[in-house]
C-alpha cells in the first residue's frame, strides 16, 4: 500500500514511519527542510498549499494525517475589516 505520511519531521509521525516502513511504500512530508531518519521519499511541503497537497496525493492509497495542529502558524483575517 502507498501511504503518505504528514508530519514526517516530528516525533510521532516519525515514529509511525518506522513501523511501516517495510510492509509499505511510503511518502513523507514535513515543514522541516531536513528529511527523517527513515526509508522513503520526504518532501517539505505546507499541507495549507492546495497546489502542493494535490501532487502530493498522487498515486497515494492513504494518508496518515500526523502533523501537528499550531494554530501561531496560521494567518487569521477579521472578517469585520474584509466587510
């Protein structure tokens, strides 16, 4: 199965990534500009980038959406001043 696994570049998506890693084909994404410690394919890529998430689910079977929420790295707009 071809899995893609987010939040390569933390500990438990690296921890996930371990144990699969040799019953599966596996992609790695991360914010991190420096891949894990494991076998596979890391990408860095904003999982907030439409354009990125497309290409990245290509040819994939599943996700393992393990990237950690930080709601600090998020841009918040006040609708009041969009009115």
């Amino acid at each position: 199965m071809r899995l893609l696994i987010t939040g390569a570049d933390r500990p438990l998506g690296m921890a996930v990534a371990e144990k699969l890693c040799s019953a599966h084909e596996l992609r790695f994404i991360g914010l991190s500009p420096v891949p894990p410690s494991v076998n596979g394919n890391y990408r860095q890529a904003d999982l907030r980038s439409a354009e990125q998430v497309a290409t990245l689910v290509a040819g994939i079977d599943a996700v393992l959406h393990l990237a950690e929420f930080e709601p600090d790295r998020l841009v918040l707009l006040d609708r009041n001043e969009n009115s």
